[in-house]
C-alpha cells in the first residue's frame, strides 16, 4: 500500500464511521439516501480519484479508488460511490469533462441492454436497473448509431423513473426517456473496447465491495463467537464453530487475493482474464460465506435488528451484479478456443499462468491509470 492510499483510506475511513451506523443504512433503505456522507465525500475530494491533477482531479491512481470502494462494501455505504467514480475515469479518458457531481450507469454485464435508440435528432427509450437512478445528476449510456459507438451523458430530469432495489434494498432504478434532442446532450464517440473496459472495472467494483462485506461479516461473527457462551465456554472454543469459523477465513483469504490480483492486472494487461476468474471467484464464494455465517450466528442473525444481513444480502445482490459465473465462464471458454483454434496444444496451461499471452488477448492500458 502506497503513503497515498493509506492517507485516501484513512480519511475515507473515518467519514464512514461518523456517517455508517445501522440505523442510516436502514433509513437509505426505507428511501433516505445519505446526503451529508455524499457531502463529505465530495469535499475530500474522494470522488475524483483516480484522475490526474491536470486533468482535473485529485491524483492517485486506480487502485486507490477500487481499495475505496472495498471499504465501501465494508460499511454497506448505500450510495453511487462506484458508478461516480467510474463515470469520472471514463469521462477523463474520453476527453468529456468530470466533476463531482454523482453519475450512474447501469449494473449489467452487457450494456447492449440499454434500450435507447436515435431517431430524427432524438434518444428515446430506457436504462434499466441504474444504482440510485432517482438520485443522481447523470445516467451514463451507450448509443449506436450505424457503425458508430457513442457514450451519452442523460440528465436523469428529463427521464420517467421506475422505482426499483435489489435484494439488499439499494435503489436500482428503470430510467425512461422520451425524445431527448442528442444535441442537448454531452456526447462523444467512443471505440467498442472502452465499453468492454467499463464494463469489466464495473465487475472489479463489484469484486471489491464483495471483499469488503465479506470482511464485514468476519468481523461481526468473530465478535459474536467470543462475547457468546454455551455450555459454560465461548462459542469460539466450540470445535464446530472453529470448523466454521476456518471455513470462512479460508474464504475471505481466497476473496482477497483474487480482488488484489484483479486489480493489479490493470497494470499488467490481463484485465479481462483476471477479472473473470476472479468474479467467478467471488461468486461461488458469496454463497458459502453468507451461509456459513449465518449458520454461526444461529436465529440472531436473520433479525432485523442485527447488522449481519445488511452485509450478507449486499454479498447476494452484487453476485447477479456485472455478470454472473456463467457470464464470466464464457468469457474464459471464448479466450481458450480461441487458442485452441490458433493451434496452441499448451493453451490451458499457458492461459492459467500467464506465460506467453497471445497478442490481442492483454488490454491495453488506460492512459489515465499509469
């Protein structure tokens, strides 16, 4: 961990615990969104991550904001801190301008589901299941337009919003838009291969928000096993509840090195293989995690007023989130057939550790996160 990040962190940390109780989670979730974490978070200058300080950000680089948005998911922050900062990164690579204004985009594997569509000077139709549709400035989407890619910035004013949330009661909203003069709007054109980027740091996002309610959940039921007894000892000294408790360890153990390495091959160009081996990852392992602690936890855990479940069912919600295992496993089959077809005997083995990757099979690096 960089002096910076360690600084971002720190100071990122200590907002979440003034704003983060159980009582505001519950209230986002009951239709108050936070509005002084947002505050707080905008004048710390969290939101512009990431981006360099001539482009009009506050310095560091990707990894700073993905370890942001895993303590995010620790806290079970109801708020677009992912999307905006997403949004940021992307708008800085396009040459659009960013601010700290909150953006959204969709939480889909294939943006290809935003049914907008351009006609006589027009966008008219919808974005489905935006996080926090009803409460952001801009809705971030994708127009084609013949052959063309184009990224559109829609001002969420001028949209008809159906309600919606996810298991874990965070607002995921249907934006319908109805003949919006594209001329009005910000746009610009954009190659196919940043949309495939957008869509794998929005998977990566959700990695690590994985990680971080994961680590929330250790750290609950670790507190539970050694406050509670039964039969005159400590449920931790329980050899059944130790089984338990090394399985989940194993698990976060697992969850960790697979966010770490996701992030790190933003540097080393396996963006795409890496991330699905790790989103695959985490998803089987939400399951298992989830299950297993509630199973420590006993009848207090499904309580309302216990916190457990605000981490447990983000854990699965964000499965379903930016493609689920099946998703990301074709992915994976696609890159070794295609080795296959190049007549490479030695492909699985070479795919799993890296060795000799195929020109076109890295990704190329975004200019704004060296």
């Amino acid at each position: 961990m960089s002096d910076m990040q360690a600084i971002i962190l720190q100071s990122a940390n200590k907002i979440f615990l003034k704003h983060m109780t159980k009582d505001a989670v519950d209230q986002a979730e009951n239709g108050h969104f936070p509005t002084d974490l947002w505050m707080d978070l905008q004048e710390a200058g969290l939101l512009l991550i990431g981006i360099e300080e001539e482009d009009g950000g506050n310095g560091g680089d990707l990894a700073d904001g993905l370890k942001l948005m895993q303590l995010a998911g620790k806290f079970s922050a109801p708020i677009p801190l992912a999307e905006t900062l997403i949004g940021n990164w992307l708008l800085a690579e396009t040459g659009l301008g960013i601010s700290t204004e909150m953006k959204s985009h969709p939480s889909l594997y294939s943006l290809n589901e935003n049914h907008i569509s351009f006609e006589s000077g027009c966008i008219s139709g919808m974005v489905p299941y935006v996080p926090y549709g009803r409460e952001a400035n801009h809705v971030m989407a994708f127009l084609e337009r013949g052959q063309e890619l184009e990224l559109v910035l829609l001002p969420v004013q001028a949209a008809k919003i159906k309600t919606g949330k996810n298991l874990a009661g965070e607002v995921r909203d249907t934006l319908v838009f109805g003949k919006v003069p594209l001329k009005e709007l910000e746009h610009c054109p954009i190659a196919p291969e940043l949309r495939e980027r957008m869509i794998c740091l929005g998977a990566l996002a959700r990695i690590g928000m994985m990680t971080g309610a994961m680590e929330r959940i250790m750290e609950l039921t670790l507190e539970h096993v050694q406050t509670r007894h039964q039969f005159g000892k400590p449920l931790s000294r329980q050899q059944a509840i130790q089984q338990h408790i090394a399985l989940l360890a194993g698990e976060l153990a697992a969850a960790k090195a697979a966010f770490n390495n996701a992030v790190a091959s933003i540097e080393s160009g396996y963006l795409t293989r890496d991330i699905a081996l790790a989103k695959i990852r985490l998803n089987e392992g939400a399951g298992k995690f989830a299950k297993t602690a509630h199973q420590i936890m006993a009848a207090i855990g499904f309580t309302h007023e216990h916190s457990l479940h605000h981490s447990t069912r983000r854990l699965w919600s964000y499965r379903d989130e930016f493609g689920s295992e099946a998703d990301w496993s074709k992915v994976i089959a696609n890159q070794l057939r295609q080795r296959n077809q190049n007549g490479n005997q030695n492909g699985l083995w070479e795919y799993i550790t890296g060795q000799h990757t195929p020109k076109g099979e890295r990704n190329e690096r975004l200019t704004i996160y060296r």
